[in-house]
C-alpha cells in the first residue's frame, strides 16, 4: 500500500510567509480573521508578492477580478481562496 501525503497544512504556510515577508509586530498575536489591509501588514505592492507566492509556490492562478479583499485580507480568506482554487 502506497501511503499517500496528508496536503500541506495552508493556513500554516500563508502564516508563514506573511511572518517572514512582511513586517508584523507582534506575530504572536496575528490571528486568523486580522486585516492585513487595515493592520497596514499588507499594502498594494505587498498584495503583488502575495499574489506572486500564491501563483509561484502554491501553483494557482490568481485573475484580476479575484483581488478582491473578500479573497485576500485575512489568512482565513487567503486560505479558503486557495482550497477554492485547488478544487477548480
């Protein structure tokens, strides 16, 4: 029997690239549902790495009309976005 790898844990992954790529100061306290827009942890140029990692490491393809808060401003939405697009 081939034992088949559980998926990468997403939520974990989003948190850690926005820990190491974007200024949080107090990561410790980063929930899931915080606004990375309105923290000001996240601003337009850094919605471009993000969109950037999301296409180049976890193999999506992110449209214009998908940058939208709604799939964007939390690591709750950027994790059920990628679930979304995973299924596609």
């Amino acid at each position: 029997m081939i034992a088949v790898a559980p998926p990468p844990d997403v939520r974990a992954t989003l948190r850690h690239f926005i820990l190491d790529n974007f200024y949080v100061a107090n990561a410790a306290s980063l929930s899931d549902e915080a606004s990375l827009l309105d923290s000001g942890i996240i601003d337009s140029t850094g919605v471009l790495e993000l969109v950037g990692f999301l296409e180049h490491d976890l193999g999506l393809t992110v449209a214009d009309a998908e940058l939208v808060p709604e799939n964007l401003d939390t690591i709750s939405r950027l994790a059920a976005f990628v679930d979304r697009k995973r299924r596609v």
